[in-house]
C-alpha cells in the first residue's frame, strides 16, 4: 500500500451506521480510502472499528477539511481538499453528501414499504439535483406510463403521458437497464423531449435511471429534468450512487420476501402451509377472545387422492390437489384464509363467521367440489369438520381438535356409505 497517495484533489463522502459498517462511500481509489481510515488524524481505531474522531484538532488534516451530519443513527463524513475547489463547488458537493445520507437513512426504515422507499429517494436526490421536473416511468405491456412520483408507483394512477416506440430512449433505458444523463438536449441526437410529454424550449438537461435490472418483467424508470441550465457537477454521480443503493436495497427486500414466502407457503397449491395455520389460529383466538368475535375453524380432507395417485401417477394426483386450492380461493370469503396442512389436508380460517353459517360454509364446500368435478376428478369427494369458537371450543388446541374429529367421522360414513 503506498503511505502517502495523492490527496490534492480528491473529495471523499463516508457514512457509518450505528454499529460502525462503512455503508457508502464515493471512493474509487481503495487505497485513498484505506489510508484514510487508518492513518489520518481524522479517524480513530477502537474494538468496535474505525470511527470518526472528534475535536476541533482533526477537523483538518493532509490538506482536507471534515464536514459531519447526521441523521438517526447514521453519521456522514465529507471530507475536501482545502485547494482546487470553489465554495459554489464545495456548496454542491455537501447539498449531494448530505442527500446520500437522507437517502441511506430511508432505506434504513424498516418500516416503509417499497413504494415509500422509492417516493422518498426520489424526491431527496431531485431536491439536491435542483430538478425543475421529476416522475417515475412504469412499464405497463409495450408502453411506458409517465407519472408524478408522488403518485402510486405500482398503480401508476394520473399518466402525464406516454412512450410507446421502442425507439424513444426512455424505453431504452427500461429495456437494458443503462442508465442516461444529457446536458444540451436541444442539440441531442435523439428525440429527448418526445418522452416527457412536452417540448418547452429552454429544456436543458435530462437523466433518466433505471431501478431495475435488464430484463424486469415491470420496469421502472426515474426521470428528472431542468430548463436553462445544465445540470451541476457531481449530480450524475449522486443520481447513480443515490439509485444502486435502492436497487440492492429493493433486491434484499425481495429475496427477503421469499423466504418469508417459502417458509409460510406450501409450494405445490400456494396456499398457508401448516406451520402458518398454527401461528394463525392462535392469533385469532386471541384477538376473538378480546373483542368477543366468533371464529370458526373449517378441516377438509380430500376422498380418494391415493386412488388417484396410484391408478394415474402423482402428476394428476397434483393436479386434484392443485384444483381444489383453486376451487377453495375462488369460493370462500375473501377474509377467509385457506391452508394446505400437508398430504391431502386443509384448513379454512373462518373469521367473524358464528354456528349459524355452517349451512352457508357447506354450500361453498359443494361449489368447490363442483369446480373439482368440472376439471375431470369426477370421482373426488371431501370430507370435512366444522368448530367454532366460542360455542364449541375455547381454545385453539380443543377448536381443532374437535373439527378433526368431526372430519374423521365423514371420512368413516364416506368409506362405510361409498
């Protein structure tokens, strides 16, 4: 490593979260960067890692002055050379350093959904940027659907216009994924003001960044614009450093996401699978024991699957399971929640719904099995247990209990009366 690279001209961004992981940084050259955090007077070593230090004394070192914010619990480091920067230069790079630490402060609530992610970023960057426009871009088939990002970016409700050609480079970008920023747009080859709807003749600069990778099924572009001026230095690098940390930060939501899923989802039907059923059960007798709410618990077992299976092979015999799932979606309530416990046993969480609906349940029951019948199962049957709380079962082992053993007794009657 070399002991003393070239500070002169460099300008530095660092921030730290609470537990002292460097999250972002605009370093390129690693070794600037390492020499930074180990042998300037502006960092200090501890157990916990390398933290900022702190005085008046180490506000300057090598030729570099130390800006520091914070928000919550993220800290932000700007460190610039003392020469070959203007304040108006200085001025922009700190409004940049400090929308970067807004934004990883964003992305550091759990609490947000996506949607508020994006909505939020979008508007920190284009603030610093000094946009005079800014929307999101949606892909919805062949066309891009233009809306202000304030709007919902999954519903992309109020389209201001549309993309439609594949040629227009704003369905370039959310084609390939390659980001674009332009200054000059009037003497650009391409047709840029075709995608915003408008054609204003002091329209100067345009970005448009991808925040999806290539290939997405539903792109999504953020769009931004300023008239008469072009855009100022170091906007482009915060746009890409502001989007990449909300893409990874989208992509772990996702994959989080997933797992959730594969964990509480039976992957054959979709449906809860059972270790959802038993979290579930407690918590709605919980909840009907506060408020004095009914809850019914509904227990099917398919009649002849291994028959089934063994006459016609465990494809068809997914495909009976597969369309009963279909068939308990389509006709149960909607705040019913419908779960495949395994084999060939479901569950149905029945909420708000009392002893005097068993006839209306069992209704549903046979339009299921109609659904069943239609699709060639002609000789599928199902039997079933009913329990409801708080007439039959206080608690959520004796409510199951007591639909499993209702269950069992049609399942007997089935075989003794086939």
């Amino acid at each position: 490593m070399t002991s003393n690279p070239d500070l002169t001209s460099k300008t530095i961004t660092l921030i730290f979260n609470g537990d002292f992981e460097l999250l972002d940084h605009t370093v390129q050259d690693l070794t600037l960067l390492d020499f930074f955090l180990s042998h300037t007077e502006m960092f200090r070593k501890t157990s916990c890692g390398i933290l900022p230090a702190t005085g008046p004394a180490v506000q300057k070192a090598h030729g570099y002055q130390r800006e520091t914010s914070a928000k919550g619990q993220l800290q932000l480091i700007h460190l610039h050379p003392l020469e070959n920067l203007t304040w108006v230069q200085l001025e922009a790079e700190l409004k940049h350093a400090n929308a970067m630490l807004e934004v990883m402060a964003v992305l550091a609530d759990p609490s947000l959904s996506a949607e508020r992610w994006v909505t939020q970023v979008i508007a920190h960057i284009s603030q610093a940027a000094q946009a005079d426009g800014s929307f999101l871009a949606v892909q919805q088939g062949d066309t891009m659907v233009l809306c202000p990002p304030q709007d919902s970016v999954l519903l992309a409700q109020n389209p201001v216009s549309q993309a439609r050609r594949a040629r227009d480079l704003l369905w370039q970008v959310a084609t390939t994924g390659v980001s674009v920023c332009h200054d000059h747009v009037q003497h650009s080859p391409e047709n840029l003001p075709l995608f915003l709807g408008f054609d204003p003749p002091d329209l100067q600069s345009v970005a448009m960044l991808s925040l999806t990778p290539s290939g997405s099924e539903r792109a999504l572009v953020f769009c931004a614009y300023r008239l008469g001026v072009p855009w100022n230095t170091g906007v482009q690098d915060m746009f890409e450093r502001a989007l990449m940390a909300l893409r990874t930060a989208l992509e772990k939501r996702r994959q989080w996401r997933q797992l959730q899923t594969a964990a509480t989802h039976d992957g054959l039907t979709g449906l809860a699978n059972r270790s959802a059923f038993e979290r579930d059960l407690d918590l709605q007798m919980a909840q009907s024991l506060r408020h004095g709410h009914p809850l019914g618990v509904l227990v099917l077992d398919i009649d002849g699957l291994k028959k089934i299976n063994d006459e016609h092979g465990h494809l068809r015999g997914d495909q009976l399971l597969q369309s009963f799932s279909r068939g308990l979606r389509r006709h149960m309530r909607i705040g019913d929640v419908c779960y495949r416990l395994g084999g060939d046993e479901f569950a149905v969480m029945l909420t708000h719904s009392a002893v005097g609906n068993r006839r209306a349940l069992q209704k549903r029951i046979r339009l299921v099995m109609q659904d069943v019948h239609h699709q060639g199962f002609k000789s599928a049957g199902v039997s079933l247990g009913l329990a409801f709380f708080p007439q039959e079962g206080q608690t959520p082992q004796a409510l199951l209990k007591l639909a499993d053993e209702r269950m069992y007794l049609m399942k007997k009657l089935h075989h003794q009366h086939p």
